[in-house]
C-alpha cells in the first residue's frame, strides 16, 4: 500500500549520515550507532525519518554519487530488517532515488526543489511524495548576502512555479509537500518574516514542511550554540504548527512529539 501523510502534524526525524552537517554531523559513527538511533526514533514517536548523506549546512560542497549512496544504503537497508517506519529522502541526485526505490522509501526531500526532472518523474512513477524547498544558489554561496525584492512574493513565486511544473509532469498535487527553506539563503530578519506569513504558503499546498531545528536564527534570538537551543527551536516550531506547518523536522523527536500532540489536542 502506497504511503499517505496522515491526517494529524507530522514530526519529521532528521538522521544526518554525514561527517559535517551543522548539528550532529559525525555524531553516528557506525551503522550500529546510526540503527539504534532510529530505533529511539521511533520508540520516542517519530512520524517519518529523514536521513540524508550530503551536507547542505552553509558553505557546504557536494558530495559525489558513490559517496552518497555508499553513506546511505546500508542504513536504509538495515532499517528496513525491523521497521517500515516511513523514511525520507534528502537529496537532489536522480539516481540515488533510483537505488533506494527498493527499499520502500516514502518521500524524497529535494532542496533543489525539483531542478532535474528525472526525479520528479521518479516520484509520479514510484507514487512517492516529493519535497520542494526553496533556497537562493546553493549552500556553497547561500548566505552571501542574500537579498529579495519582496520576500514573501519572491519565496512564493518560486515555490508555485515549482509546484506548476511537478503538476505538469504528472505530480498528484496532494503528493506534493513544499518547504520555504529557512537558513537557506536567508538572514535571520528572514527567517522570521518567514515564520510570521507562514499561513501565505497554505494557497499553494497544505503540505508545508518546516525546519528550523537548532538553526542560527534560534541562536540569534537565545544567544546559545546549537547544543543549548531545544528550547527556542521547540517554540519556534509550535509557532510554525499554529500558522498552518504539516511536516516539522527536527532533531529531538521526544519533546517534539509532546508539543506537537498537546497543541493539537488544545488548540487544532
């Protein structure tokens, strides 16, 4: 049976198998380390694991093709012994996709937001759902300055078209989630306004995925280094749940579970 996003917000589990992303890059230094991790996930009550094996962290560089997937397959494989807890996939490489269709993954997480077509069509031929997310360059050059003519108009134009041409190739438009990228060439001014018009997002889909988890603009506001800054992320993303967010990735699935079901069941 082909996966569905429920009906309730979904917290999303970020599993980074890389030695440099910005928070628990290297953290997980063996498959061994990296499967008991998944497993807490979901003891603690993950809806979907996303897990990916290419830093896109400011000033990040690519990785190539079999350094990816050598990062990535006997994760997923394993996984796959014990759980058919839906996984994620983040990145933009096609065939990465096309190794891992095996495995029964759910999601594919494109930061480019669908720049190469083959992965769309990947998605509408395996009815995977396909995350759209919006990023000025690349993370090798994002946070040069980055500069908008009208924020909110600029992130929507860009996601829309997105949107359009996924629909175009065929995309159910109810598999289709889309991300307004935050940290990905944005100042922390931004990253706020962001989260503020959040709700604006909700005229191009409901499936609006969101993640801010430990990043700078959390440490902006609270003065604390990634390690110290569950707090701030946790009501950043409640904010983010109450303007209309369906997906929240984060890094501390536990206290996010908790926010996420005593908002829903007070307030949604």
């Amino acid at each position: 049976m082909k996966y569905k996003l429920p009906d309730h917000k979904s917290i999303m589990g970020i599993l980074n198998v890389t030695p440099d992303s910005f928070y628990d890059g290297g953290k997980y230094k063996n498959t061994t380390e990296i499967i008991n991790r998944i497993k807490q996930m979901i003891e603690q009550g993950v809806d979907i694991i996303d897990i990916g094996a290419e830093s896109t962290r400011p000033g990040s560089k690519a990785v190539s093709l079999d350094e990816e997937l050598r990062r990535l397959t006997p994760v997923i494989s394993e996984i796959r012994k014990f759980s058919d807890i839906p996984i994620s996939i983040d990145t933009t490489k096609a065939d990465v996709i096309k190794e891992l269709i095996k495995y029964n993954i759910q999601i594919v997480n494109d930061v480019s937001a669908g720049s190469d077509n083959e992965i769309i069509n990947l998605a509408r031929e395996n009815q995977l759902y396909i995350s759209l997310m919006h990023m000025q360059k690349n993370p090798l050059t994002m946070q040069d300055k980055p500069e908008y003519d009208n924020l909110i108009a600029d992130i929507f134009s860009f996601l829309k078209d997105k949107y359009q041409n996924c629909v175009n190739l065929g995309i159910n438009p109810s598999k289709i989630i889309i991300d307004p990228g935050f940290g990905f060439g944005k100042t922390i001014e931004h990253n706020f306004t962001i989260l503020k018009n959040l709700d604006v997002f909700k005229k191009i889909s409901e499936n609006i995925l969101v993640g801010i988890s430990r990043k700078s603009m959390i440490g902006a506001v609270t003065g604390k280094e990634p390690n110290d800054r569950l707090h701030g992320s946790i009501a950043a993303e409640s904010i983010a749940i109450f303007n209309g967010a369906r997906i929240i990735r984060v890094h501390d699935i536990e206290p996010s579970v908790l926010m996420k079901n005593v908002i829903e069941k007070m307030c949604i």
